[in-house]
C-alpha cells in the first residue's frame, strides 16, 4: 500500500521522523499511540478511498473477510464520519465479502469453516508500523536530542511502548545503553510527576482546603490511563506482541555498533 511505502521510504530522514514524534510529543499522551492511531486511520481512509477496486488489495480483504472485527467497525465509523463517500466504496466492498462467504457456504462445510480466517491487513500494516515507530524513537534517542524533547514535553510513553523502545535499546547495547538508563529516568520522573498531580487533586477535594484544582491535575487521572493502558483509540490494545527490530535502521545501527 502506498501509504506504508511513503513512510517506510522517508524513515530514513531523520528530520520528518523526528519532527512526527516531536508534533506527536506536545500532547499529554503516549506519542506513539497516537502515531499508530493516525497510520491506521490513514490505512482505512486509503483502502476506502484509493483501493475500493484494487484486486491485490481486495484479495487480501477476502482472506478475512473484510478485516478483523475491530478495524471493520473502525472502517465503519470512518465511513460514517465521510458523508462524501455515500457508502458506495463499503458497499461495493462487503457485497463481495459476503458473496465470498456465501460461495463458501454453498461449498461445503470444509470451505466454509476455513473462509474468513486470513489475517487482517490493517492489523499487519499497524504492526509494522508499530516497529518502525519504536525503533524510529529507540534511534534518535541514540543520536539526536529526541531524549530532551521527551523530557520537557507532557507527553508520557505508554508502558507498551516504553518496554518495546527498552528492549530496543537494549538490543543496540553500547551507547544505547546509557540511553535506556536516561529514558529510564525521565519515565520514572514522568510518573513521579503525575502520580504528585493526582495526590494534590485528592487533597484539594478537601472543603478545607482552599486552593484552586489546575487544569493538569484534573487531567492527570486520564493521562495515568494513557501511560497504564495505551491511547483510548490506540490500536497498541490490540494483544500481538511487539516483534524485535530485524531489518530496520536500528538493527543496521545495532550491526554497526557491534561490527
Ligand atoms: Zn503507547
Ligand atoms: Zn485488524
């Protein structure tokens, strides 16, 4: 997809990547949560709007019958949400998802059990992007000051995310690992810092108390839910687990470092 090949192609500039998950950072979430949230959408939004008669793309949504139940209903809010596209594109889509079915159906029980259990393509789309995403954060907190950025900024890694950077810079080693160790840090402060926010929200429900409640300590219990669970729309809830950094720039900086 297209999409996929335009952000693999630019993973190499540090300064578009960088400036993604510095824009990504200015908000009171996980950065790459809300990254993934918006590659998927941009998955969904580029099959309904650029794909809806691609035959390679239309096979793919048949091995699962139109994507897995969560990103079926997400294409369906989407499509909701986009009155310009008048159904027709999910039309022409399920009508062929379902004569699928109903060929399988009619040809015998063998078919018709095994029909539909493909994988979904945006799943696997997301999940490479997830690893780009993680190893893109991992590598420039190696060699840019991505470090800092995160530090002064109120967004906070998820607990998913902050694990798959962690382990991979523990993979690169060397230098990576006075990195972790900084990481480690600024999450543990980030946390601090929150948990500090929240106790102060408590105390000041007090009558006695007659200190003003702030804006980040109403919003503090939200942003915990952020770091503890993944962003609300984050596709990170989805329960595969993250693969190790294989072909990407960090496993080429990893080989450098090593060689
Ligand atoms: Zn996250
Ligand atoms: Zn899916």
């Amino acid at each position: 997809m297209r999409f996929l090949r335009r952000t693999r192609s630019e993973a190499g500039t540090k300064d578009l990547i960088y400036a993604r998950l510095e824009e990504a950072m200015e908000r009171p979430e996980c950065p790459i949560c809300l990254l993934l949230t918006k590659a998927e959408r941009g998955l969904i939004e580029e099959i309904l709007y650029e794909h809806v008669q691609d035959p390679a793309v239309r096979k793919q949504l048949r091995s699962s019958l139109g994507l897995c139940p969560y990103h079926a209903w997400l294409l369906h809010d989407i499509s909701l949400s986009r009155p310009e596209m008048n159904g027709l594109g999910v039309t022409i889509i399920y009508e062929d998802m379902l004569s699928t079915y109903l060929e399988a159906l009619t040809s015998g029980e063998e078919q018709e059990s095994k029909v539909g259990s493909g994988p979904c393509i945006v799943c696997e789309h997301v999940m490479e992007f997830e690893v780009g995403y993680v190893e893109a954060f991992a590598e420039r907190a190696v060699r840019t000051d991505l470090l800092a950025t995160y530090e002064e900024s109120p967004s906070v890694l998820c607990i998913r995310h902050y694990r798959a950077v962690r382990d991979a810079l523990k993979e690169v080693g060397g230098e990576a690992t006075e990195v972790l160790e900084r990481l480690k840090a600024i999450q543990g402060r980030k946390i601090e810092s929150l948990i500090k926010l929240m106790r102060e929200y408590v105390r000041k429900q007090d009558y006695r108390v007659k200190e003003e409640i702030t804006a980040e300590e109403a919003r503090a219990w939200r942003v915990a839910l952020h770091v503890l669970k993944g962003g609300r729309n984050s596709p990170s809830i989805l329960s595969y687990k993250i693969p190790k950094p294989k072909r990407g720039i960090l496993a080429k900086l990893s080989r450098r470092k090593r060689g």
